[in-house]
C-alpha cells in the first residue's frame, strides 16, 4: 500500500532534485553575465536542495547496497530509452518540434549506453568482479560519458 507521505516525499524529492539542477543552470548564466555573486548564491541554494533531496531519499529507504543502486540504475535507464523517450520523440516529431525531438533523440540514444555500462557494472559486481578503472569524460552536447581512450582499465 502506497500512503500519501510516500507519494509526497517522491514528489518533493523531484522537486528539490530539479532545482538543484535548475540553480546550477542559473548559476551558469550568472556568471557568463558578470554576476558572480549571484552565481555563488545560486551554487549554494542548489547544494541545499542536493541536501532535502537526499534527506527525502533517506526517508523513504531508496538508496540501497551499491548493487541494488545499480539494478534500480539499469532498470531507470532501459524505461528511459524503451518508454519515456520514444513517446517524447513521437509527440515532438507531430508538434513540429525540431529543437525537442532532437534533444529527445540525443538523450535517448545516450540512455541506451548509460543502460549499457550500468547492466556491465551489475554484472561484473554480481560475478565477484572488481569493475575497471576508468575516467569518464562526458560529452557536453549528448551526454554520452565515455571513457577516455588513453585510460588502461579501458572503462
């Protein structure tokens, strides 16, 4: 059974995990302009939130054992690129929306690699396997994080 305070703890963790998010976004624009103070007040209003957001994740239980984080990550990821997207994609392409259906299109296709790596990394840990070492640059444009080609644990 699902109560109200669960359902309202998820909701205020996604509120607050937005405006973590959003205050960084700001923070950005700030500082291109010249405001670096504002951009400071805004970097510090968004770690706040980063701390209600995790408060409420705490609260309802949601961050498991590093393995459980990662089969709750691969199944948030294949939902993202098999469910959610393609019917955002669908629905922008109707609407004529060229900027929305190809900020779509790229977030999907890199959901698909974030499925990719999270299923490998489950599966080496549930094999007994240390993951490899690696450093992950992530592409400002899709957000593709892959990892560098010079790393020796090739990620």
């Amino acid at each position: 059974m699902k109560y109200k305070t669960e359902e309202n703890l998820l909701e205020a963790f996604g509120g607050e995990s937005k405006a973590n998010r959003r205050y960084l976004f700001y923070a950005e624009k700030a500082e291109k302009e010249g405001f670096p103070q504002v951009a400071r007040l805004f970097r510090a209003v968004a770690e706040a939130e980063t701390v209600h957001a995790r408060n409420h994740l705490n609260v309802l239980d949601a961050i498991g054992s590093t393995r459980d984080n990662l089969l709750a990550a691969t199944i948030g990821e294949h939902q993202e690129f098999t469910g959610m997207y393609p019917v955002f994609i669908e629905v922008a392409k109707e609407e004529r929306n060229d900027r929305a259906d190809r900020s779509f299109a790229l977030a999907n296709a890199v959901e698909k690699v974030h499925h990719g790596y999270f299923e490998a990394t489950l599966k080496d840990i549930k094999g007994g396997k240390t993951p490899a070492d690696a450093t992950y640059y992530v592409c400002q444009v899709c957000g593709n994080p892959a990892p560098s080609a010079a790393d020796p644990g090739g990620g």
